[in-house]
C-alpha cells in the first residue's frame, strides 16, 4: 500500500501453518545439534590422544552457527574427566619419578598388577544361611613392597567383608 506522502505500510500475517513449520524448523535445528554433539562425545571418548580443547570449541562453535535458531537452548561446556587414562597414566609417571623409579609406568602397572587379592568363603549357622566373605590382600613379595612404599602407597591388610544370602 502506498500513501500520498510515499511511505509505505507492511502488514505481518501469521497463520497457524506457518507457526507448525516453525516449530518443524526448530525441532529440526534441535536434533542437528544433538546429533553432533552425541558424535563428538564419542569421537572423544573413542580418541587414544589428547584432543585439543581450541579445535573443539571450534567445532562446536562452527555447529551452532550453522544450527543459529535452536543455538540459545544450548549451554555446552568442556569439562576435564580426571580418570582418562592419559591423566591416570602422566600421574603414575610423576609419582614415579617422585619416588626416583625411572619412567615407565608400564612396568609399575605390571609389577602391580601382579598383587591380587582373595575371597575366604565361611559359611555361618544361621538361617537363613549366609556366607561371611572377608577379602584379604596377598602380601606382596619385597620388590613389590619397595616399589609401593617409594610411590607412597600402602595396601590395606582386608577389604570390606560383604554378606551374601544364599540357598543351600
């Protein structure tokens, strides 16, 4: 429409249809994003480096700017997991090298993981019967022993005893 001064007036309709493709629009935004952040969650969990944290901010970044509509739903934070094996591996290696053992934490896994413990069975006279499971730690042989002492390490002589019910 066009008035005598020249200006011009607009007028904004809305319908229904065109608000349920909106909300089609916005749904479909919504699980672009889901659906890449669930890949990079597991490209991430799957990666055997370090990922670098820039280049992931990046790309989720570069995700949202192309999802803009459905971007404001999205709070997204990196967060640092402390028990990734990378960090469970650099902090072996600096309790190794804390304790003047060289620098091979593989070797200390495998001096370590040659400690077990075990379950001692005691059935008991009550009923309903149960059995009384105390755990207890194999005393390491001296190399072992040496090596946890220089890391700092002690083992505890038992573990919890668990209870356990059964028939017999």
């Amino acid at each position: 429409m066009s008035r005598p001064e020249g200006s011009e007036t607009f007028l904004l309709v809305r319908s229904a249809d065109r608000q349920q493709k909106e909300r089609a629009m916005y749904a479909r935004f919504c699980e672009r994003i889901e659906t890449a952040l669930t890949r990079l969650q597991g490209r991430i969990e799957r990666a055997r480096k370090p990922i670098d944290r820039s280049v992931t901010e990046r790309q989720i970044g570069r995700l949202l700017g192309r999802n803009s509509r459905a971007a404001a739903r999205y709070a997204i934070r990196l967060v640092d997991d402390p028990t990734t094996p990378a960090r469970l591996w650099k902090t072996l290696a600096q309790w190794q090298s804390r304790g003047g053992l060289g620098n091979s934490p593989r070797a200390i896994l495998q001096e370590l993981g040659a400690i077990q413990s075990t379950d001692i069975v005691l059935p008991t006279a009550t009923v309903p019967q149960r059995e009384l499971r105390p755990r207890c730690v194999v005393r390491p042989d001296r190399a072992q022993a040496v090596l946890l002492q220089r890391l700092g390490l002690c083992l505890p002589e038992r573990l919890r005893p668990s209870i356990a019910a059964h028939q017999m």
